[in-house]
C-alpha cells in the first residue's frame, strides 16, 4: 500500500495531517481546513485516481505557501477514503464533521454516487464542494446541488463541441448507441437538446443493457453511418466486435465515443473475465478511425499560470514528484482545484476586511450561513489561467477545453449513404460518329436536289414530277435532321429545353416522313388515276392538284399533332434506377436516371400517329401493286416504291421493338433509332433518284419511251383484257390516254407478214410489169384489211395531224373510185389489170408505209413525206424507236 499521509479521524481526534513532503506549518500559524474525499486503497476500482492526483495536490499547497498567499494562514488539507461506496463515504463525511475540525470546504468527489449523495446535503452544512474527477451530468443540476463545484467538465460539455465536429464536417444525420446507465442516458439526452434545431437529424436512437447486437443491427437497417456512442470501455469491446460482424467500419461509418478510456482498453477488456468472441485484431480493424471526445487534461499553451508555471514546467515536476505513482488524467484538475480554493478563500478574507466584520475566517461553523454564503459567491467569481486552462465557472459547472483523438482513420465519412444521381447520357463519340453519318446523309440529298433541279427540263425529270421529287428530298432531310435532336439529352441542354426538344423532333419526323412518301405516293396516283381509266379519252392531273394531296396529309398530321400538344403535351419525366457502387470506389452510392418524353396517354397517342402511317404505307402498297404493268420507267416507281416501303417497314417494326425493349439504355436506344433514320431516309432517296441518274447518264430517251411489249404465257391468256399505252403528252403537262384493243399484237402480226407480201409484189413491178397479169384474190382481200385498219395512234402534232387526214382522203378517194367499176364491171378484168395494179401500188405502198409503220416500230409518223422509197426493202429501211410519249410537267 503507498504510504499515503492521510488522517481517518477519530472520534476525539482533532489532529492536523500535512501532505506527504510538505514543510511544517508555520509557528502560530492558525489551520484553514478542507475536508478531502476520495478513494484511496488499491483495492478500489477508481482508487488509482485518488492516489494519482496527491502528487500535484502536494505541489499546489507547497507553492501556496511558499507564496504566502493566505498569509498568516494555511491551508490544512485532510483525506478521508471514500472506497467509493454510498455507505462509507457517507460516514467518512459525518466523521470529519463530527470528529474533525470545522472544515471551511471540501475538496474531492469522484465516484458519482458517492459524490451526489454528499452533495445534496452541503446546504445543510453551509458547505462549498469542489470536484476534480466527478464529471456526471446529474450533478449540474444547480436546484438540487447549489453548493457544488467542479474543475472538471461535465461528461455533458462535450455535446457543444461533438455539435461543432458535426457542423465542421458537414454531417447532418446521426445515430445515438446508449448504455442503460443514468450517466450515459443524461449525456444522451443533453445531446437530444443541443442537437435539435440546428439542422442536424437523429435518426435513431438505440439502447442496450448487456448485448449490443440487436442495437447495432437497427442502425445499420436504418443506414447509420455517423454513430454517437455513450457506454464504458467494457461495453465497447462488445459494441465494436458487434460492429465487426454486422461490417459497420471502415471509410463509410464513422464511430464518436467517449475518449476517457484507458490506454489499451480493448486488451484489458479480455482480461477482466468478459470473453469476446472476436479477437484483438477483430476489434482493431473495427476501432479503425473512430474519434474520442474527452476533456483536455493540461493545456497545451505555453503560457504561465496562476503559479508562475507553465504547463508544460509543471508537467515535468508533477511527473518528478510522483516517483512510482501511477499518474492520473484528473491530476492537472486537481492542482487547478488546489489554487481555486486557495483564491476563494482569500477573497472571503478580503471581503471580511472590506465589510468591517468583526469576525475571522478560521470562526467558520456549520451553522454559519452568512459565511458560508460569502465562500460561494468568492468561487463563482473564480477567473484564472491554470494548468488545465481558463479556470471559470457557469453555475458551478467549468467550461474547459474539449480535445478529438482519432483512432488512426483518414478522410471523414459521410453521415449517411450519400446518393449522387447520375445521368445516364449519350456518349458523345458515338454521337458525333451518328451525326457525321448524318451529315453524309444530307450532302447525298443535297446532291440529288441540286441534280433534280439542274436537270428539270430534261424529259426524264420532267416526266417525273420534278416538283415532287424535291418534297420528296425534303421530307428525307427532315427526317435526317431529327437525329440531331435525339441525341440532345440533359448532358447537352437544360431540362427545360430538353422538354422543347420532345415536341420539336416528334413534329420534324412526322412532318418529314408525310412529306417524303406523301409525295411519292401522290406520283403513283397520278399513273394510276391516268393508266387505269381506260374509257377516259382525256385526263389532265397538274403538279398543284398533287401538292394539294400531300398538303392535305400534313393537315392530318398537324391535326393529330396539335391535339397531342394542347391536350396533352410531351413531358420531361425521370426514371430513377437502383442505386449502384461507385465505380471509383469513392464513399457514394450511383443512382442512375434517365430523362423520358412522355405523357399521360402516350400509348394512345402513338396508336393514333402509328395507325395513320400504316395507313398510308398500305395506300402506297395499293398504288404500287396496280400500276406495276406500266411499262414508262420515266412515269413509274412503283417498283422503286414497293422495295422502298418493304425496307421502311422492316425496319421501322425492327427499331421500334429493339427502341423499346432498350429504353434503359440510351447509347443503345439512339444508336437503333438514328441508324433506322439513316437507312430509311437513305434507301428511298437511292431507290428514288438513282435509277434516274443512271438512265440520264446512259440512255436519257430510253425511259420516255414506251417498252416493246413482251408476252409471256401469262399474257397471251389474257388476250381478252385491254392492255393500256401512252399515246402523248404536249409540253403543256397535257396527258392523253388511250388503251391498245386487245387485237393490237395480231394485226402487228399480220401486218409483218403483209409487208413482206408487198415487198415481193413491189420487186415484181418494178422488174418485169408485163409479167404480173394475176394477183390471188386473197392478196387483195388481205390489202383491203390493211387499208381498212383503224389507226390506233393519235398526234397533236399539227403535221401528224395533216398526215392523217391526207392519209383518210387518199384510202376514201381510191376505194371509192375502184367502187363503181366494181360493180359495173367484172371484178377479176378490173382488178387484174396491170395498169390498175400499178397505179395503185405506186400511190398507196408508200403512204402505207409511212402512215402505219410507226405503231410496230416503222418510221415515224412525224416524217412529213415518206423517209424511203416505197421500193426500199425493209431490211434497209430505218427504223425508229418505239412510239414516243413526252409528258411535261409530270
């Protein structure tokens, strides 16, 4: 047992005990007595304390006393054991005031309940109480312990400065971890009101008697990242090998506990018959940054004290002086709480002096209240600097200085699971590759503008519509641009342009694809509405009556899509996903977004827009399918149209259901969407325009002119049906209509072979007249046929029209003439006459030739005069290109 100079009173005693190492009190030098409890024996948990604090008590009388502060007096300190025990502290108190001298204050107080009993009592005794190791809430109750002080912070000082931690580092949601013990719960409760108010949410409090699991599980559940724990080094070895399990450390959580623990207290918790089921090293991995709030022991300024000493001087011989003492964190608290008594009562003697009392301070007593007054206002009006800092009192409570130890840790976490929304966007690499294929795309249809405009007079382009064409080129840029807009999401533009954008880049490919095939759709009508009206001698269909068709499509379209605007307009909406780890391994978690135009009824609305475009790809469809015999490539594209609504359909139905099925990823999405755009946009230009620049470039006449007919199997069973042709068109966009019989191919047929009968009867009359005295009466009757052959081709040419008329006359003139002698005469005299064949060969070989020719491939009936001889043999003759048919303004 240290020997430790400490009087236990006797009953009779009275005697004084000076401090071990003090010098003598001066001769005739009366005693000022203060009574000292606390625990002193080994035995005794904090009894470490008591023994740890003698050593800088000892310093602080002796430097009094070598100051003379209290001159003629000194200060007589007297120590009781308290063992920390209600019992026996309460009877060390009424023995020294039974047995001992009147003590003028006490000093000491440092189990809680020990220190709380004796306490509430002092007003009974007109007793000052100074603490320097009890740091329980409950005794800052000033109602209930008028009289006691203490040099020491109270357990809830720390609240102010854990408020202050919290601020610093930007934490605004916590969680508490209690032990049920009255000191813990009181720390827990004055945080509650130091919290609240000042933007800092707790959200969840939880307690534990034994077992901490359960608590520790809850917060976790409740994402608990900053937890404010009040409990014992005991319990924390629990606390943190629960934390160990349940995986609540590391960077992300962040563990606020009290620091007052012992040096290695996670060691010594193994120790004391508590077994953990983890092991030190568990515990050190889980204790991996948390913060200790703990009073500052001495201060760290080197200023002197009260005592002429600096801190740190005093440090140095307290730690001489206790020569194998083990030190004590309350030891700077206790020298401090040595000097504040020591001033106390010197402003009391002050006071006395001042006030003309006739009465000394050593004449204290129990019963004196008026003194007993005067020493607790002198200690509320303490102000120094000491070892532990600025000594000064609140309603008795000291406002010291609040230190932050760190268990080793790095960066401060976060106070929750913090959640940084993250916006899925389009990469811009396969943004900028889309949007030169895009531009590609432009330049291709600015290409075919500038080739359809150039060459607008030419009969190709001409027949083709060329004012259509260009809507057609328009619709396509349309719709090229809209893959400008798509790729525009929150990454580029602001919400609010981004919600302008969903209604713009709808309206530019709606538009646009109305356009494109509207117009070509409108061409095909017109073939149709002319090449199947058979009875119709004439039908005149102008470029203004198709651009009232495919103005009339838009007007639907902008019918459908105001009332989508005005009833109800596309939204910028937000699909959030489930949250994602960070892929930088910061503290955070990644929600992702993904901006949507959408609506109410989007589904409808799509319905209404999809159910009239499929309708007028089936009008298409129909118009392809009936003007497929069109044999004037210039005129039809029905061809072209149906490989060109095939593809768009494929893959309009191909992109939508990949579009949606990908909506959770929009590189995907606008990749399948913008290279659907490019394609369609792509391929109907292609099939379009570039047959027509390959026929321009090879063989410009070839599409003007109407196909020889090829008969297949098929064909010659339809004979009966009236196959149809072009007979002309002026340059004033006039088209003229008029079917071919179905007698057409025979009598070309048997024209052919009347021909070469009249090439041999020519080459007789020429070489040897006299011989020719006799013609089959066939002959005859086969050249009666041929000139009584309907003429199926009609001109508005003025010339063609002279011939034809000149041609009626002459085969009206001669029958009419070879009428009479017909009948009065005998047929085979009047025929076989060689003068008469002669004549009439030489008159009507060559108008016949030059007249009929034309329909099967002969001449052309434009020639004003025969092109060859009549005696010419076929094989010479020239023979012009299939009957031409110019349509202007198509």
């Amino acid at each position: 047992m240290l020997p430790l100079l400490f009087l236990l009173l006797p009953a009779s005693g009275g005697s004084r005990a000076f401090p071990r190492g003090a010098a003598g009190p001066p001769l005739n030098s009366p005693p000022l007595s203060i009574m000292g409890l606390m625990p002193l024996t080994d035995n005794v948990a904090k009894g470490n304390i008591g023994r740890g604090v003698l050593p800088a008590v000892e310093l602080a009388i002796q430097q009094i006393r070598n100051e003379s502060l209290l001159y003629p007096y000194f200060l007589d300190l007297r120590l009781y054991d308290t063992e920390c025990d209600n019992a026996k502290g309460l009877k060390a108190f009424y023995d020294a005031i039974k047995y001992g001298p009147n003590h003028l204050m006490v000093f000491g107080g440092v189990c809680p309940s020990v220190t709380s009993i004796i306490a509430e009592s002092l007003k009974g005794w007109n007793l000052v109480q100074l603490s320097f190791a009890a740091t329980t809430p409950v005794l800052a109750d000033k109602k209930k312990y008028p009289y006691f002080f203490r040099t020491v912070p109270s357990d809830n000082a720390v609240n102010p400065a854990i408020l202050k931690l919290l601020k610093y580092y930007q934490w605004k949601r916590v969680g508490t971890l209690t032990q049920d013990i009255q000191r813990f719960s009181e720390v827990r409760n004055d945080l509650t009101g130091v919290l609240y108010g000042e933007g800092i949410e707790i959200s969840d409090t939880a307690s534990f008697s034994n077992d901490p699991c359960n608590s520790v599980k809850k917060l976790k559940s409740n994402d608990v990242r900053i937890i404010l724990g009040q409990f014992d080094q005991n319990m924390a070895a629990k606390v943190f090998c629960c934390a160990y399990h349940e995986n609540m450390f590391g960077s992300k959580y962040q563990w606020i506990i009290p620091g007052w623990y012992e040096p290695s207290w996670w060691e010594l918790a193994h120790s004391e018959g508590n077994p953990s089921p983890c092991l030190s090293k568990n515990l050190l991995a889980a204790m991996e940054g948390y913060i200790g709030v703990d009073f500052e022991p001495l201060s760290s300024k080197e200023i002197k004290t009260i005592s002429g000493r600096t801190p740190q001087q005093y440090e140095k011989e307290y730690n001489d002086k206790r020569s194998g003492v083990g030190p004590s964190k309350f030891h700077g608290y206790a020298y401090d709480g040595i000097w504040v008594i020591a001033k106390t009562l010197q402003r009391a003697m002050e006071h006395l002096r001042s006030s003309n009392r006739h009465q000394r301070i050593q004449d204290f007593n129990y019963t004196d209240h008026k003194l007993g007054k005067i020493f607790l206002d002198a200690m509320n009006e303490t102000n120094f600097f000491g070892v532990t800092g600025q000594v000064v009192f609140r309603n008795g409570e000291r406002m010291g200085t609040i230190k932050f130890t760190q268990f080793q840790g790095s960066e401060p976490p976060k106070d929750k699971t913090i959640i940084q929304e993250q916006l899925r966007e389009i990469s811009l690499p396969l943004y900028s590759i889309l949007s030169a294929l895009t531009i590609l795309g432009m330049i291709m249809a600015s290409a075919f503008l500038f080739f359809n405009i150039k060459n607008r007079n030419q009969k190709l382009i001409k027949m083709s519509s060329p004012y259509m064409n260009n809507l057609i080129i328009l619709g396509g840029m349309l719709s090229y641009a809209s893959i400008f807009l798509f790729g525009l999401d929150g990454s580029f533009v602001s919400e609010k342009t981004f919600e302008t954008l969903c209604t713009v880049r709808t309206w530019i490919l709606t538009v646009g694809y109305t356009t494109a095939f509207g117009a070509m759709f409108a061409k095909t009508w017109r073939v149709h509405a002319i090449f199947k009206n058979v009875k119709m001698k004439k039908k005149i269909i102008k470029d203004q009556k198709l651009l009232v068709i495919v103005g009339g499509m838009l007007l639907i379209d902008l019918c459908i899509l105001i009332c989508w605007q005005a009833v109800d307009p596309l939204r910028r909406t937000v699909e959030k996903y489930n949250m994602e780890p960070d892929p930088a391994g910061r503290d955070i978690s990644i929600r992702p977004i993904l901006e949507h135009c959408e609506n109410s009824h989007m589904t409808i609305w799509l319905g209404i827009v999809y159910a009239y475009k499929g309708l007028l790809m089936l009008f298409g469809c129909f118009l392809a399918w009936e003007t497929r015999n069109v044999s004037i490539p210039a005129l039809n594209d029905s061809k072209y149209i149906g490989m060109s609504v095939y593809n768009v359909g494929i893959m309009c139905i191909i992109g939508a259901a990949v579009s949606f099925l990908t909506r959770d990823q929009p590189n995907v999405q606008f990749c399948i969407v913008a290279l659907v755009i490019i394609f369609c946009s792509t391929i109907t230009l292609c099939l379009v325009f570039v047959p027509k620049l390959i026929t321009l470039r090879t063989n410009p006449d070839a599409a003007t002119q109407n196909r020889r007919f090829q008969f297949t199997q098929n064909q010659k069973k339809e004979d009966s049906k009236t196959s149809t042709s072009v007979t002309s068109v002026n340059q004033a966009s006039t088209s003229r209509l008029e079917g071919l019989q179905s007698e057409n191919h025979r009598l070309r047929m048997k024209i052919t072979e009347l021909d070469k009968d009249l090439e041999e009867v020519t080459m007789q009359l020429q070489d040897t007249p006299e011989k020719t005295t006799y013609i089959k009466q066939n002959h005859y009757q086969e050249l009666n046929d041929i000139l009584n052959i309907r003429n199926f081709t009609e001109s508005t040419d003025g010339e063609k029209a002279i011939l034809k008329n000149h041609l009626d006359q002459n085969t009206q003139l001669q029958w009419n003439t070879t009428e009479p002698s017909r009948t009065s005469q005998d047929p085979r005299e009047d025929i076989n006459s060689p003068e008469h064949i002669q004549r009439r060969l030489s008159l009507q070989l060559p108008i016949l030739h030059h007249a009929y020719l034309p329909s099967i491939g002969g001449v052309d009936a434009s020639c004003a005069s025969p092109c060859v001889s009549p005696t010419a043999s076929p094989r010479h003759r020239h023979v012009q290109p299939p009957f031409r048919v110019m349509v202007s303004g198509l």
